[in-house]
C-alpha cells in the first residue's frame, strides 16, 4: 500500500467505473471478491486486477478469514478517501470567496 496517496491518484484510480462500483458495494458492507465480481458482472480475473489496484492505493483492506484461510474478505479503508475530500473542500472554499466577491461587487453596482 503506498503511504501517501495524493487526490489525483486517487481520481484515476476512481476513474474506473467498475472500482466505483466496488467502492460504493463495499461501502454497504465487507465483501469476497466472488460477492464483487458476481455483483458487477465481471470475471473473478477482472475482479481480482481491481481490488489489487484498490488495495495498492489505500481504498480498501482485505483480511483471511478465520474459517477459511484461502478466502479473503475486502472492506473500505477507514478515511481511504479523505485526500479528495480535502481537495474538494479547498475547491468549494475558493469559489465560496470569488461568489461572495461577486456579490459584493454586484451589490456596490446596483446602488
């Protein structure tokens, strides 16, 4: 897993219609990788590719399950998605400031 993923990694790792999905099932619950791939209609193959990629970035966490050591369970990553929440608040800030500007502007004009 890397260390420090920045937003726009995370952008084009949630690029990927498929791991949106996989992030959005998984944010209802844990899930097997055979769950995922039957619920987004892909092959395990495909499947196994996304949640490599997930688990990489820090988006998800995968865990043995204790009754069956060859299956593994994936579940989101706890503030896995925090870097674009960070920059989508710094964006929202930023237009919030030119907005009320604007306003300002607009209300010095009209009187």
């Amino acid at each position: 897993m890397a260390d420090t993923v920045t937003a726009a990694e995370l952008l084009v790792v949630l690029a990927d219609p498929t791991r949106r999905q996989v992030v959005e099932l998984l944010a209802e619950h844990p899930r097997r990788a055979g769950e995922l791939a039957e619920a987004v209609g892909t092959s395990r193959s495909a499947m196994s590719q996304h949640l490599r990629v997930l688990v990489e970035t820090g988006v998800i966490d995968d865990e043995r399950l204790p009754e069956d050591a060859r299956a593994r369970q994936f579940r989101l990553r706890g503030g896995a998605l925090a870097g674009i929440q960070a920059w989508l608040d710094q964006l929202q800030a930023h237009w919030r400031i030119q907005l009320d500007a604007f306003k300002r502007q607009t209300e010095r004009k009209s009187r």
